[in-house]
C-alpha cells in the first residue's frame, strides 16, 4: 500500500493534487460532475477587493502544447466571496482550502488577506504577486525583490494561517525572489504562474489577444516549471507547491523530485475536467511502477543522487 499524503506547513494533504487558481473557478462547479473531496485540496479563483469583468475578449488563444490566456483576474470581489462563494463551497467540498489573493496596492493584500485569513475553512492563503494579465499590480510586486518582501511582511503581519507566495517566472532570478519571500516571512511558496507569450492574427496582421500578450500554460511550460521548482528548493527552506503544464501522475512525481511538496494543475482542467482524478487515480500505479513508497520520501529526491 502505498501513502499518498503530504503535509503543507502543518496542512495534510490526502494527496498533492491541487487544481489551480483560475482553472477551478470556486470549485462547486466541478463538484457537479465528480466528487472533488478526492482532490488534495484546490486553490480558488484569484480574488481581489473590488469585483472585477476582467479583460475585454478574445482573451484566450490556442498555442501548440498550451495555450495563452488574459482573463485578467476576473472575480466577484472579497466580499461577495466571503457571503456567497465560500458557503457555497463548503456544501460541496470538505477539506481546507486554498485561498488565492491578487491585488493592486499593499493595502488591497493586507485588507484581502486580513480578512479571508477570519474564513474557517481555509487552510492557507496563497498570494498571487505573478499575475501577468492586469496592468499596475500583479506581476510588477512579483518582479521586484523589494516589493515582493514589502507584501509578504506586510500579509504575515496580518494573518494567523500559512502564507505561500505565488512567483511570476518572468523574471531573471526566481531563486532570489523565493529567498527575500522567505526572508519576509513566507510559509512556502507557489511557483511558477504564466510565461509572458502572445500571437498575432495572420489575416488581420494583429494579435489574437486583445490584451496583446497573455501567460503561457500548458505542457509547453513544464520544462520551465521543473527547472525553476528545482533552483528554488536548492535556494530555500521552506516548502514549495510546483505548477506548470503539468498533466500526468508522472508529471507530479518528476515536480516533487526537483523539489515541490505538492503540485498544482492549472489548464489540464480546462481541456479535460476530469484531469485531477484522473491523475490522483493513476498515482499509486506509477509510485509502484518506480518503487516509491512515499511521496513525502521523494521532495527533492533528485538532488541527492
């Protein structure tokens, strides 16, 4: 019998599968063809003080292994998720929460997280500083030593519950930002959200994407995505949830040997809603098949030989 479960920052997860924000929307969805109380647990949609529409379309595009998108933080507010999205969801689904927090200012963070850190059911808050659809916030506290220890200091001063930073690989260095994240404060953190990418319409000679350009996801990025969750965890102590492009059992246990203690699957949802189960399903088959035991064994297990 093989054991499956992880545990985040004092959080035990019956596995390490997580949708991703964005892909899962508030999750009752989902719940409406499969029961997602078999999902380690599952980050919720990007949420930010004020209700935002999000991007005018066409914001997504087809690329080859993946596909672009610029939805731009479309959300219903912290409010409304507190009163109507949260009780929604606790009908459906059992186990702790993630809870993802975008924002334009310091104080948008700190008021967000403040409050949704008061919300029974969530387990861990996971701050979105990566976002690279929306213009004067996401991704530009993301890119910046600075501001990404300004907001992580300034969300721990607030909350009680673990704090994981979401990093934008759009960046030169994404091991010195996770080393002034963890410096600030950090209980872990999330990596990597979107690659900047676009195209262009070749009979309009425009881009596709009204936005211009939007965040790469899909299997193209999992190269990416290993390599950036492998120079993290040579450059941190604290735990890391991998991401990006991943699609398999196999995609989950390579991310967890470069380093990632869980692992989050983001546009493998949008082109087969059953990925996560399905992947959680074939997990013991491949653990078996490479004689692993554990998968709390392997965190970075490939750097030890």
């Amino acid at each position: 019998m093989v054991n499956t479960s992880v545990t985040l920052s004092g959080l035990t997860l019956t596995n390490p599968v997580i949708p991703a924000s964005g892909t899962f929307g508030y999750g009752y969805e989902f719940a409406e063809i499969y029961d997602i109380n078999c999902l380690g647990s599952f980050s919720f949609k990007g949420t930010t003080r004020e209700p935002r529409f999000g991007n005018p379309p066409p914001r997504i595009a087809e690329t080859a292994s993946g596909m672009l998108n610029a939805v731009g933080l479309q959300n219903p507010g912290i409010d409304k998720v507190i009163s109507e999205e949260l009780p929604k969801l606790r009908r459906v689904f059992h186990k702790p929460v993630i809870a993802n927090i975008s924002g334009f200012s310091v104080d948008e963070y700190v008021e967000c997280c403040a409050r949704i850190d008061r919300e029974e059911g969530v387990g861990l808050i996971e701050v979105n500083i990566s976002c690279p659809n929306v213009h004067n916030g996401g991704m530009s506290f993301g890119t910046s030593p600075e501001s990404a220890a300004q907001v992580t200091k300034a969300v721990k001063a607030v909350t009680t519950k673990p704090v994981y930073m979401k990093l934008s690989p759009n960046v030169t260095d994404i091991a010195a930002i996770a080393r002034v994240c963890e410096d600030a404060g950090a209980d872990g953190v999330s990596l990597i959200n979107t690659l900047m990418g676009m195209r262009i319409d070749l009979r309009r000679r425009a881009p596709v994407i009204r936005n211009v350009t939007g965040g790469l996801s899909g299997p193209a990025v999992f190269p990416v995505a290993l390599r950036m969750v492998w120079q993290v965890y040579e450059a941190v102590k604290i735990p890391i949830i991998g991401m990006g492009g991943v699609s398999t059992a196999e995609d989950v246990i390579e991310l967890m040997l470069a380093g990632a203690t869980a692992v989050e699957v983001g546009a493998a949802n949008l082109t087969d809603p059953w990925a996560c189960p399905k992947i959680i399903a074939d997990l013991p088959r491949v653990m078996d098949k490479y004689g692993i035991t554990s998968l709390e064994e392997i965190i970075g297990g490939a750097h030890h030989g």
